[in-house]
C-alpha cells in the first residue's frame, strides 16, 4: 500500500489563460490517470474547491516513494507542469505521506518531542 503523495495545489487562474489552463489541467488528469492504469502510481485524486480567492484546487498522487520519485522525473509530467506554471498562480508540489507513512512520521514527531522540554 502506497505510504507516499505528492500534493500538488494551484492558486487562481492567469487572466488570459483560463482556455489553456483547462487544457492543461486535462492533460494532467489523462497523465496521471496513464500512470495508475500502468501501476506507475497506486491513485489520484483531483479536487477544485469553491471560489475562495487563495487555492483553486489541488491534485493527491499516492505511491511508494520510488513511484513519487519517478513521477518528480517524469518528462511528460514535468512538461505538464511548466505548462500549468504559465497558467495559474502559486502552483505547489509538496511531498507527503499516508497510510503507514503516517505512523511512521509521527513515531518519529513523537521522538522529536521528546528532546524538547516541556513547559507547564
């Protein structure tokens, strides 16, 4: 089971480009959707958020970090992404974790804490 995302979020679309960034958010559903049909990567998910004026939406790949690791290099996927950088704003690609990954990182937050004193 994947343990690994990349969470990739966008702000507001450019002016003037919301024809080719609807174009370009096409193109990155049809890549990573390749990639979970090859077992490139476990899943997706894409979410638009309603109007708010900071975060448009965001896209979730779930994988092992070898397959998040691979997609980073893709060159498809990196084309998609300099494409979607001239389309919207405050584009972000952060690395993450789910599943047993959360476990993990929290075994080792609660190792962390545990080296700060703590104030009553």
């Amino acid at each position: 089971m994947a343990d690994r995302l990349l969470f990739i979020s966008w702000g507001q679309t450019v002016r003037g480009a919301e024809e080719r960034g609807l174009e370009v958010f096409n193109d990155a559903l049809g890549i990573l959707g390749r990639m979970q049909q090859d077992g490139r990567i476990e899943k997706f998910d894409a979410v638009l958020l309603s109007p708010n004026g900071d975060l448009g939406g965001y896209l979730e790949v779930h994988g092992t970090a070898q397959q998040i690791a691979a997609v980073r290099e893709d060159e498809e996927f990196l084309r998609n992404m300099l494409d979607a950088e001239l389309c919207v704003d405050r584009i972000r690609h952060i690395d993450g974790y789910a599943n047993e990954g959360v476990a993990r990182m929290m075994g080792l937050y609660q190792e962390a804490i545990s080296k700060v004193p703590q104030r009553a």
